[in-house]
C-alpha cells in the first residue's frame, strides 16, 4: 500500500510502508505528521497509525536549554531598575551619614550647637498688653 504525508503544511508521496518506516526511522517524518493512504480515504495521525511502534525507537531529543526569566524582556528590565533604584538611594543614605554637619543654616544663620537649650528661641512671643486685649 502507497501512503501519503503530510507535516508542516507540506504533502508528500506516495510512499511505500518500508519507506514511511525508513523515514520515521530517520526522523525525517515527525511524530506530529499525518498519514493517509492511496485511496485519500482520511488523515490519521502518525501516533496513531501502523507505524506508531517506530516512534518509540526514536532517539529521545534533549530539552532545550530554558533562560532564566531574568535574562531577557520584561522581567529582566524591572529588576534592573529596582536594583538601580536601591543603589542610588543606597548611596545617597550613605553620602548623608558621611557628610560632615555644616556650621549654617539654610538662610545663613549659624545652627545651634549640639545639646544647646532651644526652648528659648520656640516659646512664643511674651504678652505685653493689657488682659483681655487681643493679641
């Protein structure tokens, strides 16, 4: 009996059995081709027709290395920036704790010295009016 294939849009033949099982032997027909014979009658898969049994003898391929999902697009990119992110604030926390204390302020005025009494300066203003006068 003939035998036609078809596999990745293509179909060939006819075949002969001993050739379809030349092929498969080869791995030149897939395991996800289909089969039909010389009276077009139907497509049945390869897995599921006569010679179903020669796929068993194929070599099992090895898997294709996986990349982390680090390594390329989207992921990748995000974690780049968060990792960037934390570097600069990082080196900014780092750069503030380092910095020697500067002797003004930022109008200019002279900052008090460490454990100085500020009270003095943050208590309102003394009341010299009259009571009962608005302020």
């Amino acid at each position: 009996m003939q035998w036609y294939v078809s596999q990745d849009g293509k179909t060939t033949g006819p075949f002969s059995e001993q050739r379809i099982a030349m092929l498969v032997n080869w791995g030149k027909i897939s395991s996800d081709a289909y089969l039909c014979d010389e009276k077009w009658a139907c497509w049945v898969a390869l897995k599921r027709s006569q010679f179903a049994p020669l796929l068993g003898e194929l070599p099992q391929e090895p898997p294709a290395p996986s990349e982390p999902p680090e390594a390329d697009g989207w992921w990748g990119h995000r974690v780049a920036l968060a990792l960037l992110i934390m570097l600069a604030a990082a080196a900014f926390l780092l750069a503030v704790s380092l910095a020697p204390q500067a002797p003004a302020g930022p109008l200019g005025a002279a900052q008090p010295a460490a454990g100085a009494d500020c009270s003095a300066a943050l208590a309102p203003p003394a009341h010299t009016g009259r009571p009962g006068a608005p302020v």
